[in-house]
C-alpha cells in the first residue's frame, strides 16, 4: 500500500533517470517506486493513475536495465503470481557510467569517422553529406537535389567531439576519484 505521509517529495538520481529513459511515465512510476519498496504493478497503477500496460511498459523497461528488482509472490487473496517491485537506487550510479563509457565510445568512433574522411556537401539541409569516395561515384552530384557536392570544412566538428571527449572522460575520472576516496 502507498502512504501518503511517507511521499518522497525530492528528485533523486532514478527518478531523473527513469524520467530520461522514457518520459514523465517513468517518473510517475518511479516515484511510487520509491515511496512504497514493495509495491505490485496494480498498486503503482493506482498511485500514479496509469494505465496498467502502461505501469507494466515502464516497469520491464526499467527492470530490463537493472535499475529495478521484481520478485514473484503468491497474491493471498486471488491466489495467482504477482510481482513485487523494488527500486535499485544503487545501480544509479553503474547505469550512468555505463551510459557514458557507451556514450564515450560513440563520440570516439565518430571522431575517427571525421578525421579519415574528406567530406562534400551540396549545402541544402536536408541532403547528407557524403564521403570523397562517395561524392566520386555519384560525379560529384548530390543524388538528392542534384546540385554540385562541394568540400566541407569538419574542423568545427572535430573540435566540438574533442570538446565533449574530454568532458566526459574528466567527469569519469572525478567520478572515480571521488569513490577511491570512499574506499
């Protein structure tokens, strides 16, 4: 059951989280996630006024990335198999370094991509730009709008992915600093 009195009125670490993940619906479950520990897919529906499919949808979303534990029990009254529902708020922290070191990954890899290539662009914005490779098989004619595919200047680009790498990885470590220090 869900109190009133014990509401957790502050936004902690999973509530944002789930709330980036998938929206104020996550935020709604979350929330009564954490004022009642223990809570079954139909009590959380009732407290945040969702949808059951809807509860469900976010509750398999959020146990899917461990940021929540389900453990099945027999309902006394009906008799059949419920879940009790319990957030995991010190898998927070794991989930955003894991989303970081993705992220990290990505920025790199992209990064690679800008510094190998040479790139044209015919400069209508809803056209792609296109490798050197590329731009010589089509003879140098955007497939899109037909206009000519001229050279494009990434540097700007690389710096902004060098810019956000390293803010990143300075974060990374501040964060690992930070829980050597604990230790």
């Amino acid at each position: 059951m869900l109190t009133k009195h014990s509401k957790i009125e502050y936004e902690d670490a999973f509530v944002k989280i789930s709330g980036l993940i998938g929206g104020e619906d996550y935020v709604r479950v979350a929330r009564a996630l954490l004022n009642n520990e223990n809570a079954t897919d139909e009590e959380i529906a009732s407290a945040t006024g969702l949808k059951i499919n809807a509860v469900r949808k976010a509750l398999y979303d959020l146990f899917g990335r461990s940021l929540i534990t389900g453990i099945r029990v027999r309902d006394s009254k009906k008799g059949w198999f419920v879940y009790r529902w319990k957030a995991q708020r010190d898998q927070t922290d794991s989930f955003i370094e894991t989303q970081k070191k993705k992220a990290l990954r990505k920025l790199k890899d992209k990064l690679v991509y800008e510094n190998t290539y040479e790139f044209y662009h015919c400069g209508m914005l809803t056209c792609l730009k296109r490798t050197f490779e590329e731009a010589i098989d089509l003879f140098f004619k955007c497939p899109n709008c037909g206009k000519i595919l001229n050279p494009i200047d990434n540097c700007e680009i690389k710096k902004a992915l060098e810019w956000k790498i390293r803010e990143i990885a300075e974060e990374m470590e501040d964060i690992s600093q930070r829980s050597e220090l604990k230790s």
